[in-house]
C-alpha cells in the first residue's frame, strides 16, 4: 500500500508539473504572439520607409522581406520640403495648444464636480461627457461657422480650439476618476493648516493628480495630432495645414509606399517623444504632494 501510495503521488506531482509547463507554454506563446501582431506593422512601416524605388516597384515579382538597397532618401526629401517642415510645425503648435486649453478648462471643472456637491451635477456632468457620443462630422458645420464669425479660421488658435472641444470631455471624464481616488481629508487638513482652497488645489490635490492628469495630456495630444476633419475645414481656405490635411494632399497624386511610409514614421516620432517626456510625471506625481 505505502509503494502505491508513494507512485501515485509521484504522478500526481508530475501530472501538477505537466499542467504548470503546458500553461506557462501557453502563456508564452500568447505573448510572443500578441508582441508581433503589435511590431508587424511597425516593420513593414519601417521597412518601407527605407526601401529604394526597385524594392517597391518589383514589376510583379514578390516584394522583399527587406529592401534590396536600404535608403533614406525618403527621410532627406521630406526634411528639404518646405510644406512638410511647416505642416510638422503647425500641428505641434495645435497640438501642445490643445493640450494647455483642455487641462486648463477640464482639471478644474473635474476637481469642482467631485468635490462639490450641487443639485443635477449629474446631469451637468452627463451633459458634459455626453457631447462626445455625437460624430465629428455632425458637429463641423456649425463650429465652422461659428468661427468663420469670430475670425478663428485659418489660424493655430481656431483649430486648437476645435480640437479642445473635442478632447475636453475625455479630460473632465478622466479627471474625475483621478479626483475621485484623492481622499478629501487631504484637501480638508490642508485647509485647517491655513491653506486656501486654491492653494490646497494647486500645491496638495495636483502633484498627486499628476499621474491620471499626464495620462489625460498623452489622449489629447494624440487625438490632435492625428485629427482630420476640423482641421482640413478649419485650413480649408488658408496656407496652413496640419500633417494629417498634408497626407490627404500627397494621397491625391497616389504616391509610392515608401513615401508614404516615411511620413507616417515622420508622424509617429514626435508622439513617441511626447509620451516619453510626460511619462516621468506619469512616475512621479503619485506621492509628490502627499508630504507637503
């Protein structure tokens, strides 16, 4: 009985390791699996931004896994374009501008729904988040002509205007979840220690808030960045154009993929560096003002 005993759970050990090792398996394959189906579009996007006039136009044949001849002409004729050079310009200015006016009006409104209590704030908030439910295209016409009145077409201002109305609601809805998690003995404390309700706002609540708020800064810079529709009305009639109104240009003379790709590696650089720039806040504002 006791040599049975011991054999069995000698297999039940094994059958237990079995199980473990085909799950672990699993899991790895998931994850190598979900690692190139995100870096497969980065490759060909990449591959293609490199690759000579023979790797794309093959005459049939199969295209290359790589280029034949790898280049960077792409890179050089697009930092000698005149229209490129101001485009990248226009939507960084739009997109940073962007990004100050939807902080500048979400935080607080975020920070005043949460903390102070009133009747129909949920409505008010509701109402607020709601206006994002309604496609870009309803809203353009009137916007436009809104601004076609207070002479905001054609300019920076007007079209990070736009864009703040749009990334505005994604701001207080992300904010209030960030001033939702802040206890408000921290603000109260603050307060019977001689702070002013701006100050325990500016100097206690926001350097904790840092890490949700920067999260909410990359989502709006990325929505400028890559928005098209208020941008191509708004610069309709102007010589400014954004990156994105400058593709659809370029896309009306059907272009090579190479081409292409480069400007779309060109647009992927200053996102990338954005991120990486807000992230540290991203790091460090979690306890930054819990010891002040």
């Amino acid at each position: 009985m006791a040599q049975k005993t011991v054999g069995e759970s000698m297999r039940e050990k094994v059958a237990s390791i079995s199980k473990i090792s085909a799950t672990r398996i699993i899991w790895f394959a998931g994850i190598v699996l979900m690692i190139l189906i995100v870096l497969a579009p980065i490759f060909v996007m990449f591959k293609y931004s490199i690759s000579d006039r023979s790797s794309v136009v093959t005459g049939g044949m199969p295209i290359p896994l790589w280029p034949y001849h790898p280049t960077v002409e792409q890179f050089e004729g697009l930092a000698t374009m005149d229209s490129f050079i101001t485009a990248a310009f226009t939507s960084m200015k739009v997109a940073l501008l962007s990004v100050i006016i939807s902080l500048a009006i979400g935080t607080p409104a975020a920070y005043a729904l949460v903390r102070y209590r009133f009747p129909g704030i949920m409505v008010l908030a509701t109402m607020l988040i709601s206006v994002r439910l309604f496609p870009d295209i309803v809203s353009v016409v009137p916007i436009v002509e809104s601004f076609i009145r207070f002479r905001l077409v054609n300019s920076v201002l007007g079209v990070a205007m736009a864009h703040s109305l749009l990334s505005t609601p994604y701001v207080i809805f992300i904010a209030m979840g960030v001033f939702e998690m802040i206890p408000k003995d921290l603000d109260e404390q603050a307060q019977i220690l001689g702070a002013s309700k701006l100050y325990s706002f500016t100097r206690i609540v926001l350097p904790v808030a840092l890490p949700g708020l920067a999260a909410a800064a990359i989502y709006v810079f990325l929505l400028s960045w890559d928005e098209f529709i208020f941008a191509y009305f708004l610069l309709a009639f102007g010589e400014l154009s954004t990156l994105p109104v400058l593709l659809q240009k370029v896309l009306s003379w059907t272009p090579q993929h190479n081409l292409l790709a480069a400007i779309s590696v060109m647009l992927s650089i200053p996102v990338i560096i954005f991120t990486f720039i807000v992230q540290k806040y991203m790091q460090t504002g979690a306890t930054a003002g819990a010891v002040k």
